[in-house]
C-alpha cells in the first residue's frame, strides 16, 4: 500500500474507525496524490517560468485557446480552458455546500466534508462504490429502483443489489425496509436512499421520514457500521403538503457514530442543465472532524482523478456563474412553477378519468415521473410498443409497470398522454 494513503487510513481510522471500516479494498488503497508530478507542480506555482504544467500557454501567460472556441463563451478563459482540480473548484465547492445548508436548514453549524465535484451523479455514485462496495457487499434499494444502479455498482464492482418492497398500502412500506436492515445479522450495511425516488416519484411523508430515520439509529445502535447513500438527484421537486422537503441527509449526517451518510447531489435535474455532467458528494458523521473529512475527500478526490481527472472546468465556471446572478432564484421559481402543473395536470386527469379497469397510479408526489401498475394480463412491452406505432406516445416499461416522465410532456397533453395509454391497453 502507498504510504500516502497509508497516512489517510490511519488518520480515518483514529478519528473515526466506522468510516475506515465501511471502506472497501480499493478505498483503503486509493490517495490523491500530494507528491510526485501534481506535488511538483504545487511547489512551482506562482513561478515567472513554470513549466511544470501539462496544458498550453500563450506568450501572455493566459491559457492557450482557439477563437473557434472563445468567441462563443463570454467568460474569462481562465474560467474555461484550464483543467479544474481533481476536487472541483474551491469556490464552486464552498459555494454548493452553502446553498445544501440554504435549502436544508437545520443542517446550520453540523460539521460536513466540503462537497467534491464529480462527472454529475453516475460518477458520484460509481465514486462511491468505487471507495465503499467489495464484491461480497451488498446495496440495499427498493425494488422500484434506477436501473443505472446495475451498471454502476453490480457490473462494474461486483456487489449485488438487494431489494426491499417499496410501497404498502399506498405509502413507504416502512416493515419492509426495517426487516431488509436486519437481514443477515450485525455488520456492514449499505443503503440506497433516493427521494424523490426514480422511478416511481415518490417522497416519504414527514411521519414516514421521521420512522427511516428511526429505523436505521436503531440499526447503527445495535453495531451494524452504515454506509447510508443519499441520492438527491431530483431534490426539492417536490409538489405535496405533508411531504418531507429536506434532504434526509439532514438527519443522517449526525445520527450515530456508526453511520456515514453520504449525499450524491448536484445540479442536473435542479437546474436543469443535463448535459453539464457537475456532481457533488458530501459526507456526514456524528463526531466527524475537519481533518478526517479532509482525508475522506482526499480518497474521494484521488479516485476522481484515477478515473476522470476532473470534471469540467466550464461547467463548474457557468454554474458558479449562475448562482452569482441575482435573478437565478426567480428563474428556478419559474421553472418549478411549471413542473408543478405538470404533476398538477397529471394528478387532475386521473382524479376525471377512470382508468382502473386497466391501470392504477403507484404513489407520487415529487419528481420528474410517476408509474402506473398494469392490469392483470395486460403486456407492457407489447403496450409500449403500440403507444409508439399507433399514438405517437413514448413511456418506459418496467415488467409491466409504465413509467411516464410527465417532467417532459406539456401540461396541455397530459390527458392526450393518459387516454392514448387507456386506449392501448384497451386495444391489447
């Protein structure tokens, strides 16, 4: 093992052997590396002649760059052109974990990492299994899942996905998920939280909320070392009264010094900006320090830079940007503002209709989608298939439940949606 990420082992194992525990093989051998080309580079900065870096300069020290391309960015070059630190910018970084404290209050004065930019939330999710899944780990998810989960963890590193069942009796089937966590005994456990879930589009009530919290203290209280995976992908779209608004990270990141809540969030469903591929991963622990968070998001940072270098320096240079601008807020409530009709149209069709004969809403609350059940004897594939040919209408099969991404439908088709879906189902 290195010695480098001998020194982060040791320090995480003194100020919190839980965290040292949780990691896996590779997470106890990756470091970013503070010696060798990027140390010597560090020392060279500030420099008259630095040709310690491995990007081009133009002869007035700026980065070099074709006109192609800077005429159409009206920003600074050095915003742009240059790479980003494997650990994202340091002014985006401090400015994310201000705006989590923003929509989370009640995370004010709790000791958090500061958030390590990632290649959005794929990477921040493969990142984390990359330091925390061994083959022989399992990652607890609800059996209505993103299917990306697969990928990431199963295909790439080898541990398996075990499944609870998410809903009973039209809410979070909170047995389910209590008895998934004491499967198997005392010992490590990892768990996947996504709310508002994909893709069912369901947030846990306040009372539902309140009771997973409760479930997983008691689970760290009995010894069980907790990897509690927060994935906030579609955070804050939420359009219910009674429905929790914070990021259950809020209260996991303090719980018990057997849990390490870790929150994979970032601006791609919040600010719409898809293809901008920005990420953040934060970490929380009750009694975690300045200096172990320091040593976890080094190995966080060093795996960034084994896989991807960095993120994009562009992006994360127009997002901070964007929440510099002093009409962002309004314009996020603006955009809110339709996707609420949008749900509101989606809840207003089947409240007038009656579709049940051939199929029912699973719960919904927030997020981009929502699912109906099929009847019985219904095919989803071969529905799916004849919505495309016949209606001109696209949905996601899922062994029989549809996933609709009301998120990208006007709010004016929204009842064209759901009586095209009605009408091949009856054809069938």
């Amino acid at each position: 093992m290195n010695p480098q990420a001998e020194a982060l082992n040791k320090t995480i194992g003194e100020l919190s052997p839980t965290v040292l525990e949780l990691l896996s093989e590779r997470g106890k051998n990756i470091f970013f590396p503070k010696k060798g080309i990027l140390g010597q580079t560090a020392d060279a900065k500030g420099t008259k002649i630095n040709a310690t870096i491995g990007a081009a300069i133009e002869d007035d020290g700026s980065p070099m760059r074709l006109e192609a391309l800077a005429d159409k960015i009206n920003l600074n070059p050095s915003y742009v052109f240059p790479y980003a630190p494997s650990f994202g910018r340091p002014d985006l970084r401090e400015r994310w974990q201000e705006l989590i404290v923003e929509k989370n209050p009640d995370l004010v004065e709790k000791p958090l990492s500061l958030p390590v930019v990632t290649n959005a939330l794929t990477h921040g999710m493969s990142m984390i299994g990359y330091l925390f899944a061994d083959a022989q780990d399992s990652l607890i998810v609800p059996n209505l899942f993103w299917g990306n989960y697969n990928l990431i963890v199963t295909n790439a590193y080898g541990a398996k996905l075990t499944q609870f069942n998410l809903f009973k009796d039209g809410g979070f089937d909170l047995e389910a998920f209590k008895a998934k966590i004491e499967e198997g005994g005392i010992g490590k456990k990892i768990v996947v939280l996504n709310f508002p879930n994909n893709p069912s589009g369901y947030s846990p009530t306040t009372q539902e909320y309140t009771a997973i919290v409760d479930i997983l203290k008691e689970s760290a209280e009995k010894g069980n070392k907790i990897l509690a995976i927060i994935d906030d992908a579609y955070f804050g779209l939420v359009y219910e009264d009674g429905v929790e608004p914070s990021s259950i990270f809020t209260k996991l990141c303090d719980l018990h010094e057997n849990l390490l809540a870790a929150k994979i969030d970032g601006p791609t469903k919040e600010d719409y900006v898809w293809g901008f591929r920005v990420g953040f991963i934060t970490y929380g622990i009750k009694g975690g320090t300045k200096e172990m968070y320091a040593a976890l998001e080094a190995k966080t940072a060093g795996a960034v830079r084994g896989n991807i270098s960095n993120a994009s320096n562009l992006s994360q240079s127009l997002l901070l940007h964007a929440y510099e601008d002093e009409d962002y807020d309004h314009q996020k409530a603006m955009k809110y503002a339709i996707m609420k009709e949008r749900y509101d149209a989606v809840k207003n069709t089947l409240a007038t209709n009656d579709y049940t004969d051939c199929f029912n809403a699973l719960p919904y609350n927030s997020g981009y989608f929502m699912c109906i059940q099929l009847a019985d004897g219904l095919d989803g594939e071969k529905i799916r298939q004849l919505l495309i040919e016949k209606y001109s209408i696209g949905v996601i099969n899922l062994n029989n439940i549809l996933r609709i991404a009301y998120a990208a439908v006007a709010a004016s088709d929204i009842e064209t949606l759901f009586k095209g879906i009605y009408a091949a189902c009856k054809e069938a």
